[in-house]
C-alpha cells in the first residue's frame, strides 16, 4: 500500500508545465465581474458580495442563512448561481433562506475595475488562509467573514434565523476549514440560538493540528507543518496561542466534509502540487479522507465532524452543491445516502 500510495505521490509531482501554466494564468487575471453589495468590514475596508435579499431592512421569516465561498479563481458569481441553483432544488426549504456570496478580491481586480479605496483586497491566495489584505488595510479574511456573521447576528435585522451554514467548495472550502478552525465569531450567533455549520467540499488541502501526514514527503518539505497546512506560523487572526485549543474548538463545531468521489485526479490544474499539500495525499478524494481518519483517532474523536462522499461528481462546485448530499448539507433536505 506504501508502494502504490508513493508511486502516485510521484506520478502527481510530473504536472505538465502546460497544466501548471493554464492554472496559473486563469487565477492571475482579474475577475471579469463584481458582486454589487458592500459590507463594511471595520473602519476602513468593505468587501462586495452577493445577496439575494435586501439585508438593510428587516427580514422576518428568514430562518437560514446559506454563505458560499468562492474558489481560488475569485468568481464570485459562477458560485453564487451554484448557490440559487441549490436553493431552487431544495424545495420548501428555500422559502425562508437568504443565499450569500462573499468575494475576496486580489489588488488586480481592484485595479481593473477601479473600485473605491475602501475595497479590501488580498494577494491572489493569501485570502484563502486568513491572512492580511495587502489594502487599504491589513484586515484578515476571516475578519471579513466576522462581518458577514455580524450581520446575520443582529436580531433586529433577522429576528428568526434559526441556522447559518459557511459552505465552500475548492479554493473556498479551504478557507471554510481554516474559518472553522480560527473563527470565535459564531460564539454569539450560538449565544442567540443560531445554530452555525460549517460544509467543507473538495478542498487542496486542510490545516493538521499534528505532525502526522499520510505520504512520506516530510522530510523534503520543511514548510510541511506552516499554516494554512498545519499550526506553525500561523497568521495574527488566530491569537489563540495553544493549537491544542484551537482544535478543541474545531472539533466542538458541526462540519460536514463533501468529497467527490471522481475527484482523483492528481494533475487537475487547480489542484495544490506544492510539497506541503502533496505530504497529505495524491488528489482531494484521498486527501480529504486521510484528514479526517486522522481527526478521528484523536482522544475523544470527531462526533460532530461528518464526512459524506458525493457518487460521481469529480471536482465540480456546481455538481456538488446540488448533489442530494450538498442539498442535505445546506439545507437538510433528506436523500443523502
């Protein structure tokens, strides 16, 4: 088993430069659309978003809020009609939800659609780990999201919301899993009896609380255990100084793993080939597995972490989230064997 987990580990290392290249240029140009809303996110930033409702006045019968994150390509709205095809698949269920999309944009978006000064804006990946905006000022992705759960918090805007479900797919569920990881924000959403979950669909990568990796590619890789693959280095946001806190913390929240069972491919051209990633598997399928055996051979195990494996979809956001297992997972639509 060693043998044919090595073997594709190197078979995974021999991307084709024209793969790399095609993945390479498509997240480097700017987003050929804007989300239209704004929330401001402290004193001097704001980040633009989709909503599919009016937030800025009251919202009574609203018991649901569904937020989707965006991947590493920033396209904020590929996800967001993802998110209202959902919705529409759900049934009596979409009645009483509001459908988010949060887009984190990069300095050249901003640039090319001369957006305000007060547009926050990270390096092309740096949002994906909570790390600082490199302008107007160094405000964190995953305080971006705080605002986001504010605003979803404030009784007088919902007085009903029952549930908020944090959903990502690719790119977007990697910032899922280190939000869930580092966010105190949904503390006061389940003070007010608002229930947060958190849908982690076929990520690159997750953030290890340990040493542990399932492929031996440790020992060439001395970055291996840095956020956003484990705990050394770890951004300001995260102030909790103990990782052991931190994953008591994760491990308390509802998580549900999505994981496409035809998500194999170890040259998929957006797939993290970097050393770090590559120590945790050969493709998102076996990644996504091997974390979460590993999160459950701790202490007390995982007893509110799910992971459901999605029949015959490959790494496609849309297919997943409206797979039976996706609706159930946003919406609790039953069906998910």
């Amino acid at each position: 088993m060693r043998r044919i987990a090595t073997l594709a580990l190197g078979m995974a290392l021999l991307a084709t430069p024209a793969l790399a290249a095609r993945r390479e240029s498509a997240s480097h140009r700017a987003v050929a659309e804007i989300a239209p809303a704004r929330i401001a996110v402290g004193s001097q930033g704001s980040l633009p978003l989709f909503v599919s409702r009016d937030w800025s006045q009251p919202l009574p019968g609203v018991t649901r809020a569904v937020l989707v994150l965006h991947g590493r390509l920033r396209n904020a709205a590929t996800y967001y009609h993802s998110a209202l095809a959902a919705q529409a698949a759900a049934g009596e269920a979409r009645t009483t939800a509001i459908m988010i999309a949060p887009q984190f944009l990069a300095t050249r978006d901003v640039e090319a659609h001369h957006l305000s000064a007060d547009a926050l804006h990270w390096t092309l990946e740096g949002w994906e780990g909570g790390d600082p905006a490199v302008g107007p000022s160094p405000t964190s992705s995953f305080a971006a999201l705080d605002a986001v759960l504010a605003r979803l918090g404030d009784r007088r805007i919902f007085p009903d919301l029952q549930q908020v479900v944090i959903a990502g797919h690719s790119g977007g569920a990697q910032v899922v899993q280190r939000y869930a990881i580092a966010s105190q924000a949904d503390t006061a959403l389940v003070r007010a009896g608002i229930a947060v979950r958190y849908v982690v669909a076929n990520p690159s990568s997750y953030a290890y609380f340990s040493a542990e990796r399932p492929l031996p590619a440790i020992a060439a890789c001395p970055g291996f255990n840095d956020w956003k693959y484990g705990m050394d280095n770890r951004p300001a946001y995260l102030s909790e100084p103990n990782p052991a806190g931190l994953e008591q913390g994760y491990v308390a929240r509802r998580v549900i793993y999505l994981l496409g069972t035809l998500d194999t491919d170890p040259n998929q051209t957006a797939l993290d080939k970097s050393c770090m990633a590559e120590a945790q598997g050969a493709y998102r399928y076996a990644r996504g597995h091997s974390y979460f055996t590993t999160m459950q051979r701790r202490d007390a195990g995982t007893p509110h972490h799910s992971l459901w494996d999605v029949p015959g979809v490959g790494h496609n956001g849309d297919q997943m989230l409206t797979s039976p297992c996706g609706l159930h997972a946003l919406f609790d639509v039953p069906g998910c064997g």
